[in-house]
C-alpha cells in the first residue's frame, strides 16, 4: 500500500521535473541546444553548464530540453491520433453495426496479429528521417484498444431504454 502511493509519487514527481526540463531547460542554461562551441568541449558540470558539455561544446541541458519537447510532443501526438481513430471506429461499429462492424473489427484484428513494432517500422519505412510517420506508426499500433473500448461501452449505452425511446 505505501510502496504503491510512493511509487506513484516518484512517478508523478520525476514527470513534473521532465516537464519542467522540457519547457524551462534551453532557457535556464542560456545556450541554444544547437550551437557549438569548440572551446568548451566536454566541460564537467558547472555553474555556466548544469549538465556540462559534450563532444562538440554544446550544452547537454539545452540538448535535454529540446530532446524532452520533441519526444513528448511526439507522444501526445501519437496517443491523440490512436485516441481519434479508435474512439470513432469505435461509435461507428456500434452504432451501424453490420458489414461496418464486421469492417472495423477485421480492421483490428488484422492490427493486433501484425506485432506493434513491426507496424510502427513500416509506417516509418514509408518517409525514413520523418519523425511524423513514426508516431503515425505508434498511432496505428494503438487504436485497437481504444476502438474495443469505446465499442463495448457505445453498444451498452445505444442498447439502453433511453436510447430505445428516442428512436421510437
């Protein structure tokens, strides 16, 4: 119990930290996340470097925060884009039911046969070096779970009486 909630803790903690590094890191270490300077190569932490230097002089907190923003922009995007297409496959096969239904779930099956990486490679085979196709491909991977989701719980609530009197 108290391994649990300070576990969740530490997890809430170190992700609030990640953003803040995200959205304030390029701006407290005062260097652009790009620039070089071969003066300063390899430098140890240090009051003009937190995090010190790497190979080419460029400050590793700036690399940090502008890494964190690509990665976690990258999987919001990913987990709205599988959000989007799942929950409206999802109301879709529940709603129309029939061959549309039948439609989305061949759809998901033949997503879950094919293994999740393997799915994400191929969608990012399709422009190598676009960082967009490669949370396309994540999103692909994803949808099935929001679509059986949102499918189970669309049928319960169109199956209510509610539902029943308005189309009478």
């Amino acid at each position: 119990w108290l391994a649990d909630v300070l576990g969740a803790a530490l997890g809430a903690a170190l992700l609030v930290l990640l953003l803040a590094v995200a959205a304030f890191g390029p701006a407290l270490s005062g260097f652009d996340a790009i620039s070089q300077d071969l003066d300063q190569v390899r430098q140890p932490p240090s009051a003009a470097h937190w995090l010190g230097t790497d190979h080419l002089g460029r400050d590793q907190l700036a690399r940090l925060g502008a890494a964190l923003r690509i990665s976690l922009g990258g999987a919001w995007l990913a987990v709205a884009a599988a959000l989007l297409l799942g929950c409206s496959l999802g109301v879709l096969a529940a709603w129309r039911g029939g061959w549309a239904e039948r439609l989305c779930v061949v759809l998901a099956d033949a997503a879950i046969a094919v293994p999740g990486l393997l799915l994400v490679l191929l969608v990012a085979a399709l422009a190598p070096g676009a960082y967009s196709f490669v949370y396309l491909g994540l999103a692909v991977a994803m949808w099935v779970e929001y679509f059986r989701v949102v499918r189970a719980m669309s049928r319960s609530v169109l199956a209510g009486s509610p539902v029943e009197a308005a189309r009478l």
